[in-house]
C-alpha cells in the first residue's frame, strides 16, 4: 500500500507542516521586535515583519497538498477517489495549524465511504498509531470509524496498547475498545494522568 509515490507525498505534506510552524513563529518573533518601531514603516524591524507575515501567509495558504480540498469533497460526497492525498494525510498525521480540523473532517466523511482490504488495513494502522500518538479534537470520530474497520488485529493492538506505560494511550485504548463494544463511555482522563498541555491541532 505505501508505494514510493506515497512516501513522496508524506514526506511532502510533513515538509509543509514544518514551514507552517516555523512560519508562524517567524512572525511571532518578527512581530516582538516590531511593535516598539510600528509608527516607523520603514524601520529595519516592520521591513522584517511585513516579509514574516508574507511568508506566513504563503505557507499557511500551501500547507496542504495539491488536490487536497478537492478530494475531502470527493469524500464528502462519499467518492473513494478522494482517498488519493487524504489518507497519505492522515498516515503521516501532521501537526500544524489547522491540520486538527482537515483530520476531524477526513474520519467524519472516511465512515462513509467504500473501502478496499488494503485501505481498511492500513486505517487499522493509523487508528492504532492515533491512540499510540497524542489527544486530538474529535477523537470520538476516530473510535467511530474504528467500528467500520473492526477487526480482531485492530483489537489485539488495542489490547496491547492498554499495557503502555503512559496513562493517556492507555485511556485512549479503553476509550475506543469501549466504543467497539458498544459500552458507555466515560470521556474523561484516568486517575492520576496530568491534564494534556499540548493544545488539540
């Protein structure tokens, strides 16, 4: 399934993700040394700035790959074709701003959508590696579409995953095992694990 076309798209979308960041923090760092000279536009500082925000614009506006935004259409309208950029997307699962909301939208529409052996497979993958990861919006959505890629791999995985060292891939596991066997679940952190200080992307 990941072919070198694949890889090349991955490392593609991660290579973006990377210049959204370290773009916005450009600005940020470009943004404190110009406040005190903003009434001087012509200053070194705002010179600086206005080519910070630039650049930052320009990444944020080419932080996905080409066709993206096209294919979760496809998806939305439950066309297998957008699978093409969105699940490379979501394998390399980017962090970056924005990229929290485009992952929502994919598992949302991803459950209705027809699957082949591999790609049911290689979502199994991801979902295990979402669990293995960090706290996300909408991770609901992710035990969701674990229903309709259910599989007694999926859960051994699951299971294993339950005996991590760390409380929140434990607590995700027992969140999505819970939603696959259709039981009440408690959304709330386990005794004892600190509250999440990264922000959900």
């Amino acid at each position: 399934m990941r072919t070198a076309e694949w890889e090349r798209l991955r490392l593609d979308i991660l290579r973006r993700g990377v210049e959204v960041d370290a773009a916005r923090q450009a600005l940020k760092d470009a943004n404190r040394e110009a406040w005190p000279k903003r009434h001087n536009p012509q200053s070194p500082a705002m010179i600086i700035f206005r080519a910070a925000a630039d650049r930052c614009r320009h990444a944020v506006h080419e932080s996905f790959p080409t066709g993206f935004w096209e294919d979760v259409e496809l998806l939305k309208r439950r066309d297998p074709a957008g699978l093409r950029t969105t699940l490379p997307f979501l394998d390399a699962d980017p962090w970056f701003f924005r990229s929290g909301y485009a992952k929502a939208r994919l598992v949302r529409y991803l459950k209705n959508v027809e699957l082949t052996h591999d790609q049911a497979a290689l979502l199994r993958e991801i979902l295990v590696q979402v669990v293995e990861s960090r706290d996300r919006e909408k991770f609901e959505d992710y035990c969701k579409l674990a229903r309709k890629v259910d599989s007694p791999s999926l859960r051994l995985e699951l299971q294993r995953c339950l005996e991590s060292d760390r409380l929140d891939v434990k607590r995700r596991a027992e969140w999505m095992l819970a939603i696959l066997n259709s039981k009440r679940v408690e959304w709330r952190l386990l005794p004892g694990e600190p509250t999440p200080r990264q922000s959900f992307r």
